[in-house]
C-alpha cells in the first residue's frame, strides 16, 4: 500500500506558515533554533505512558541521524532507559539503511528498532519477513495520538508495522534577512517572483540559492515541489506510484521548469559543481554564515533546517525567516516526510520502546531540542522552542490527513532512497546539465520500471 492522501485543506493551512511564522517571530524566546537550553527536562510534564521494567534487558536503534539530531534523539533514549532500566545503544547509519539491516540479519544479529526514512523501505522490510508488527500497547498510543493518515502510512495491507515518530514540511524556504533587505526584495509567492528575486539578490552581490546537491535526496525535494504544485495531486500520486511512466509530458514540464533555475550557476552557491559537492548541513550554514555577505542567501529544505541554523550564530525569527515553497501552478505545493520506527524483534524491550515512540513523551523531548515536527496530536505544541515551529506544528497537526507524502520516498529504496543510484543520481546529472530533460527522463523511467517490477 502505497498511501497518498487528500491535499483540499493542507494547501491553505501550510501556506499560511510564512505569515504565521513572521508573525511570531517578534516574539517567542528569539534565540537559535536548536538551542539546547530551551529543552525542557522530561520530568517537568507527568509521564502520559507507563512502561514496564526492563533492567538489564538490551536495545539497539538504528538511524541516518548524526551531529545536533543524534545528540537530540539520544536525550529521547535516555528518558526510555531512565524509565525502565533497559540499556539502549544507537547506531548511526547511512542513507541506504536496508542494505545494512540486511546485513546484519545475515549476520544473525539485527537492530531491534530502526528508524526508517521511506514508505517504500517500510513495506520492503514487511515484504521481506524483517518487521514485526506493533504490539497492542503501542497500537493503543497510535490509536489514541495519531490521526488516521498517519497511522495508515506506517501499516502494510491493514496491520500496522510502523509508528511516525518524526515528520517534516519540506516545502519551505528560509532565507537571511540582511541579504533580503540589502537587496531590496521581498518574499516571493510565485515561482515566477523567486526566480526574479534570485537575479535581483545575484545583482546586489550575493549568490542567490544554496543547495545541497551531494545529498541527493534534497533534489528530489526540488523536483517534488515543483511537480505537485504544476502537475497536481492527481498526478502527483500516479507517479509515486508509478502508474504513469516518467517520460510523461508532466515531468518533462516539471524538468524543464527546474532548469530555469539549475540551469542557471550564477544563481546557485558554487555553481553547479560547487552545489554538488555541498552536504546538506553545509547548504544551510553557508546560507547563516558571514553577516550581510554569505555564501548564498536563501535555502530550500524543511522544517529540520532550524537545528542546523541553529549551529550558527544566526537568530531564528530575526536573521533566519522561512516562507512557503512558492506556486509554481495554481496552489503552492505541500509536501511532507517522515521517519518510521519499526520493531524488528519480538524482545519485550522492542516493543516497549515502540509504545514510547508513539507517545507525547517521547515527541516532547525532542521536540525541546529543536529542528523537530511530531505528527503526534496529543503532544503540547509548548514544547517547540520558538514560534517558528510551533506555527509549522500546528499546520500539521490541524491539517488532520490533508496532505502528500515526500514522492521518493513512497518507492522502492534502490530508485528513491539510494545514493549514487536511481532518482537521485539522475537529479544530480540533472543539476550538471539541466538542458538534457529528455535524456534524464529515459533514465529515470528505466531504473523506476527496474525497481518498480523488483529488478534492482
């Protein structure tokens, strides 16, 4: 089950986080975005779940996350192992967490818990007999703080594998607000306004648009933007799903729209070699980094780039600002992500941490630290460390299942969710030379109908 869902009301209510957001930006504590000291200690709020003992009982957790975000998913396992006397070690791992799960299991001794990034790899894992499904304590906690969308994503052909432990709105742009006011310009709501905002800030001295074109799961992200808000939902969820090819007429229009900004080095942080080259964390504190004279002036990626804003001596709220991902069509796009815990053995501990993950305790402590959206319903949005994510929370949570899911990673790992192959790599071609939109899509059709049918 490849889950897409309703977009009627979410347009509206993420749109209007631009507005929302710079509302409050006066306010709230007005310091960085992942600042550790605005976490608040778990013990200040009474435990919502009761969990069992566990004392020398023994987990281990697997997740792409390093640097702010393992410091701030560690702070969430120490509460579990305080709680219940389990001993809980995580291991960081890379983008393409199947082909490691595989190989520990081979090896006979799998992670009891991963975090996965894709649908794809969720139902992969099922398909291949690695998950376990989640024991009633933890479905009572997804019943009873999820809403029906969120629960739907993390199941496989009606029972449920997977608890939404964090989300993203990966349709936002932030940007550094001396660049914007030396250049005169303001927020642009259309496509056509951002690319004429890029030249206007490229005029005043400052490289435009920093992107992180080494990760290539950040291009997707471009493409997806740029696909929903032309093409539209309807079209949007029959390529996820592959029901029509990517050589469809849509995506060439999607391509072709892209390149008006990629095809274009002058408008791009390093140009197009300098952007592939450029991690994803770099893409952001460039952008924050050097007063009124960074390395580029704005950045697009989610809600999560606050915690790497937060590495600066940028301010969210006042040298850091985020608007909506523009129109490129008729209605902005809303395009949201997430990562998935998933059990992979039946110890008791497993499903103990399961039932923590989909509570409001767990999503409070993060939460805390920043750079961090729950899907959790039932977690206060005063957690959040400064209006900017409180706003973008509460977007999310009232729009309920009005929403569409990040395109990649609804497919299979090996074309949506691998470095170095698939959509990904053909992105990155793409980005070196964006005038070859036919030749990139016979690519990308190629490897999807490979993946797509389980040849690669």
């Amino acid at each position: 089950m490849r889950t897409t869902l309703r977009t009627s009301t979410v347009a509206m209510a993420l749109a209007a986080v631009g507005a929302l957001t710079l509302a409050g930006c006066g306010g709230g504590d007005g310091g960085k975005g992942g600042s550790p000291g605005r976490s608040k200690d778990p013990g200040e709020t009474a435990a919502t779940v009761q969990l069992p003992k566990l004392d020398g009982q023994k987990v281990q957790v697997v997740a792409v996350w390093t640097g702010p975000e393992q410091q701030a998913f560690t702070k969430v396992l120490d509460e579990f192992e305080k709680r219940t006397g389990a001993d809980v070690a995580y291991v960081p791992t890379q983008d393409a967490m199947l082909n490691y799960i595989g190989t520990k299991i081979a090896g006979g001794s799998p992670p009891d818990v991963a975090m996965l990034q894709q649908v794809g790899a969720l139902h992969q894992a099922v398909a291949r007999k690695w998950a376990k499904p989640v024991g009633p304590e933890a479905k009572a906690q997804l019943t009873k703080n999820y809403s029906p969308g969120w629960q739907r994503l993390g199941a496989v052909d009606g029972t449920q594998y997977g608890v939404y432990f964090k989300a993203a709105n990966k349709s936002l742009i932030w940007y550094n607000t001396a660049v914007f006011d030396n250049a005169g310009v303001s927020e642009p709501k259309t496509w056509k306004e951002l690319l004429s905002t890029a030249e206007t800030i490229s005029a005043s001295g400052v490289t435009p648009v920093s992107i992180g074109g080494a990760d290539g799961w950040t291009l997707t992200d471009w493409f997806e933007n740029v696909y929903l808000s032309q093409a539209g939902p309807e079209k949007y969820d029959q390529l996820a799903k592959h029901e029509i090819k990517w050589t469809d007429p849509s995506v060439t229009q999607a391509l072709t729209t892209l390149a008006e900004l990629f095809g274009k080095p002058n408008l791009i942080a390093g140009g197009a070699q300098g952007a592939l080259q450029t991690e994803f964390p770099a893409s952001v504190t460039q952008t924050f980094t050097g007063g009124d004279q960074p390395k580029a002036g704005m950045v697009f990626e989610g809600d999560f780039v606050s915690i790497n804003i937060g590495q600066t001596e940028a301010k969210i709220g006042k040298d850091a600002k985020v608007f909506p991902f523009p129109a490129v069509g008729a209605e902005p796009p809303v395009v949201t992500g997430g990562d998935v815990a998933v059990a992979l053995t039946d110890k008791p501990a497993t499903q103990a941490l399961m039932t923590f993950l989909a509570s409001p305790d767990a999503a409070r402590i993060w939460a805390g630290e920043g750079g961090f959206i729950s899907p959790n319903k039932s977690m206060d949005v005063a957690a959040y460390p400064n209006d900017v994510q409180r706003d973008i929370a509460k977007a999310l949570i009232s729009a309920g299942d009005d929403f569409r899911f990040d395109m990649s990673d609804q497919m299979p790992q090996s074309f949506g969710g691998t470095p170095g192959k698939g959509e990904w790599k053909a992105l990155q071609d793409f980005l070196k030379n964006p005038k070859d939109v036919a030749g990139i899509q016979a690519r990308l059709e190629a490897d999807a109908a490979k993946a797509f049918t389980g040849k690669s």
